[in-house]
C-alpha cells in the first residue's frame, strides 16, 4: 500500500508504480486502491480530502494493467461502487474547478472509464458534461483530458468516449442536461439548473 505522500508525488498518469509485480497482483492492488476510494464518496459536502490522492492512486494503479485485466476490473465491480466512481468524477470535476487543476478532470475521465458506462450510460454522459464543463472553466481542452482516458478505454467506454468528443457540443453543455454552477463561500460546485 502506498502512502500519501508517495501517491502524491506522482506527477502524471501513467507512470508505472508496481512494474515489478505480477498481474494478478496488479489487478488485485487496483481493486484495493478502489475499495480505498469508495468510502471517501459520499452524496454530500464536504468532499474528503483524501478523493484525489485515492483518485489518482487509482488511476495510476489502472493505467498499469493489461486490457484483459482492466476489463476484469470494469467487470466485477458492483453496482453501488459503480456509483461511487460516478459520483467521485462530479466531486473531482468541481475540484478542478477550485484548484484550476486539469489533472483531477483527467482522473475523472479514468474513472469513468473504469466505471465502464454499465450502470447508466446516460448518466455517465451527464458527468462527462460536468468534466467537459470544468475543463472549459480552466482553459483546457476536452481532447487533452480526455486523451490519457482514451488509450485506456476498450470496447463500451471506447465508443461511448469517442461519442461525447464527438457529438455536437451543443449537446454536451450543462443546461442539456438540467445542471448549473454557482459559487458558494467562494468555490464552485454543481448544483440543479434554476435553483
């Protein structure tokens, strides 16, 4: 297991942080690195300040696995850890709004990808518009957080990330899909549209 510090030196995703293990022993230290994520999500604020650095564990943990073993992953999860990914992705979208940090959108892209688009598809659109939302918000472009997610997806993520690059942007915006963003004690969070 990794200690924060560690997780937090790592600058970038996909540098390799167990290159001298097995596979299954790969497979095994994503699964636990989200089982360590999961309980920091949570429907409500204040959002835990251990989200990105598991977050990134995670990610970097997943980006080490082969394709077969990354569909294992995406394929045994349950459905409320589903959630939890989901719902990690919107804490993480405001985050980078807050910290103006593209790289918690990127990780939020991953973990969409790891969610695998099996639990709603329509919702994981709907997050996919705050991430796109969030990196408009930073000056970043969608095609450069969502490249890293891209050479990790396969199958139904694959397609349903080229879909949402993709689609006419029109329909990626916030208010497509009933969302807004205000400002409140000077951070910004997503909340429902007219409220």
């Amino acid at each position: 297991m990794f200690n924060l510090i560690e997780i937090a030196a790592v600058a970038t995703l996909g540098r390799s942080l167990m290159t001298d293990k097995s596979d299954e022993e790969r497979r095994l230290a994503v699964e636990a690195a989200i089982a360590r994520l999961a309980p920091e999500v949570s429907r409500f604020r204040p959002v835990s300040q251990f989200l990105y650095p598991y977050a990134l564990e995670v990610a970097n943990l997943y980006s080490d696995l082969s394709v077969h073993d990354r569909q294992c992953v995406s394929t045994n999860l349950k459905s409320g850890t589903r959630k939890k990914l989901l719902s990690a992705c919107g804490w993480l979208a405001e985050e980078a709004m807050n910290y103006r940090d593209w790289r918690r959108v990127q990780i939020a892209f991953v973990l969409n990808v790891i969610e695998g688009f099996k639990l709603d598809d329509r919702e994981s659109i709907r997050y996919m518009a705050l991430m796109r939302h969030a990196a408009r918000h930073i000056g970043v472009g969608l095609l450069e957080v969502v490249e890293f997610a891209m050479t990790l997806a396969s199958g139904e993520s694959k397609r349903q990330l080229e879909n949402f690059v993709n689609r006419d942007d029109s329909q990626n915006k916030l208010e497509s899909f009933e969302v807004g963003v205000e400002k409140v004690e000077g951070r910004w969070r997503f909340v429902p549209a007219g409220r």
